[in-house]
C-alpha cells in the first residue's frame, strides 16, 4: 500500500495546476452546496462519497476543500494509478489494490485511522464507490463496499461520523467549453447506536446518490443555477474571443440606427 506523504507545498502546487487546468478546459466550475454541509462539527470525522463518470474526478476536491472546507483531505486511488501519479500521496491520496482482496482491509483499517487522527482539523476522505468510471446516467448505481466498511471501523472507534453524498456532472450550455457542476448535499450524522451495518448503509449511498444525481440534471435542464457557487471561471473560449474581436473591428455595430 502506498501511504500518505503529506507536503503543504505539494497542496499549495496542486491547488494552483487544478485551477489551471480548469480554466482552460472548462467555461466555469459551479458548485452547488447545501448549508449544513458548512455547518459540520470539526471534531467529527466525514466521508464524501461521489459518483465517478470523469476523467477529472479527484481533481475537484483539493479546489473545494480549500474554498469551502478547514479539513485534513484524504483521497483513495486505484494502486496502478498512484504509482504513475506517486505526487498524490503528497496532497493526502494512499492507493487500493483492487486485484490483492487479501489486502483490502489493511487499507480499510489505514483509512480507518486517518479519519480518527488527532487533528485541529476536520478529517474528511473522498472516496468514489463505483471503483471504477461508469456513464453518469448509468442506472442502477453498484457501489463497493468500501467507504460503508470504512465507516464501520470508524464507528468502532468512535461515537459518530458524517458521510454526505456529491455529485458531478459536465453538461455544454451554448458556449464551446463545458460546464462542470458539483453539488453537495446535506451531511448525515451516522451514530454508532444507530447504525445497521455496512450493507445498510451501501445501499443507503447508492440510492442517495442516483437521486442526486437526477436532482442535479434537473436543474441544469431547467437552468435553475442561481444557487451555484462559482469556484473557477474559465478563460475565454474561441467563440468568445471572436465575437469580441468582431466588436472591436465594427463599434458601431451594436448601436441603434434612429430615423432624422
């Protein structure tokens, strides 16, 4: 297992690609975000679990936990990508070896333990439970098992966590690059007493997840964005750079011509 290396350096660096990358690859990136999410206790642990149709995916939590969070990021990846991209451990990423079953739960038991750390800050895992990229209108959802065993073990550790659902989706509105939207919604508070099991608790997210997700498309079909946060605007496409170069060869041509 390739573990956390956690740099603030490598944080800083990686924030500011990200929002590069986004810039010239996207017209905007909005993000919904519902209030309680801001409003979760920093002493209790959450797992944010998301949907996983986009080559991007991953790139977005180190922008939102810098914008909206104060918290410790962790992300699990696949171990065939960490070792290509070893960078990630240095922003809080450790791998999973989905083809070694036999060494799943000493990665569920690391994870486990990130999240229970003494911390000033929050500590938060995202986590995407398809395992692997699926069209996002894929129904029904199938997720692994993991981040529900994960919250198992957390609960063995302590009293409650948070896991709140996010979801993603790329949609083109009338301009050459698209538009990335994220959405996050209310947390909920798992209790140790209260809790059914990791099956449970699976099935919970996956359903939670599909309706998000069709709760997200709604709105970018209706074009009910008001709501949504701006997180990067992108630089100006071509379009946008020609119909501003047009305007500036004909000034006159966007004025009213009036009868004497």
């Amino acid at each position: 297992m390739l573990k956390v290396r956690r740099s603030r350096l490598y944080t800083f660096w990686f924030e500011w690609y990200s929002r590069r990358q986004f810039r010239r690859y996207f017209n905007s990136v909005r993000v919904f975000v519902e209030s309680g999410v801001r409003k979760m206790d920093l002493r209790t642990p959450v797992i944010f679990y998301a949907n996983h149709a986009y080559w991007w995916d991953g790139f977005w939590s180190p922008l939102c936990t810098g914008q909206f969070f104060h918290q410790r990021l962790h992300i699990i990846i696949e171990l065939q990508q960490l070792q290509k991209h070893r960078f990630f451990t240095r922003i809080g990423a450790f791998s999973l070896d989905r083809s070694r079953p036999k060494s799943w739960p000493a990665t569920l038991r690391y994870a486990a333990e990130l999240l229970t750390d003494d911390n000033e800050r929050q500590n938060a895992l995202w986590i995407f439970p398809q395992g692997k990229i699926e069209h996002v209108d894929k129904r029904p959802l199938v997720f692994f098992k993991g981040a529900a065993s994960i919250a198992s073990r957390v609960l063995e550790k302590i009293p409650q966590l948070y896991v709140v659902s996010i979801v993603s989706r790329i949609e083109y509105l009338g301009e050459q690059k698209p538009e990335l939207f994220l959405s996050f919604r209310e947390p909920r508070l798992v209790f140790r007493e209260d809790y059914t099991g990791a099956n449970d608790l699976n099935a919970y997210m996956q359903k939670m997840t599909e309706s998000h997700l069709d709760e997200l498309s709604e709105k970018i079909q209706s074009r009910k964005l008001d709501g949504a946060v701006t997180l990067v605007k992108g630089s100006a496409s071509v379009n946008r750079r020609s119909e501003a170069f047009w305007r500036f060869m004909r000034p006159g041509s966007g004025k009213k011509v009036t009868e004497s």
